[in-house]
C-alpha cells in the first residue's frame, strides 16, 4: 500500500534503425592558422572633457539632493503620523476614563 508505483518504458513502436556507424578520419598536419587578429571597435570611446566631468557632478549632486528630499519628508510624515495616533490615543483613553469615573 505505501510502496510507490514505478512507471514502467513504454516498449518502442515502428522499426528500430541501427546507429550508424562513424569512421575514423585522419588529420593530416598543414600550415599552422595564423592568429586572429582583435577585431577594431565599433563604438567611439568617452572623453571626460571638464565640462562633462561638471555635468556629471552636478547631475550626481542633484540625484543626492531630490533622493535625500523625498526620504526626509517620507521619515517627517511617519513621524507625524505617529504622533497623531498618539495623542488620539490619550484623547480617547481620558474620555474612557472619565466616562468610567462618573458611573
């Protein structure tokens, strides 16, 4: 009952071709290949000229700043959040109590 059942192979169908048979070729030795040479590249490089370097500095700068922004204003408005949930949090708990009292 807990032994698995194996899937027996199917037996082939149709008719079995042998496998061909390969023969053996020999390698006569020739000239050696010359060696290939690097082909040339197809894309122009990149000069730093100063005013890239400036541009890239002050892109690089303006990404920092607008990153660092919007992560302090995200950590602001958690803050906030916090603190209203707290003090709603105290509001209700004397309202409770004072209902509580007066009973």
């Amino acid at each position: 009952m807990f032994r698995p059942k194996l899937p027996t192979m199917p037996q082939p169908t149709g008719t079995v071709t042998p496998p061909a048979v390969v023969e053996p070729t020999t390698i006569t030795p020739g000239t050696p290949a010359p060696p290939a040479t690097a082909p040339a590249p197809t894309r122009p490089t990149v000069q730093l000229t100063p005013g890239t370097a400036l541009a890239l500095v002050g892109g690089g700068t303006a990404v920092v700043l607008v990153v660092g922004a919007v992560l302090v204003s995200m950590l602001l408005a958690v803050a906030i959040t916090g603190a209203s949930v707290a003090v709603c949090a105290l509001v209700i708990r004397s309202l409770v109590n004072a209902d509580a009292k007066r009973r």
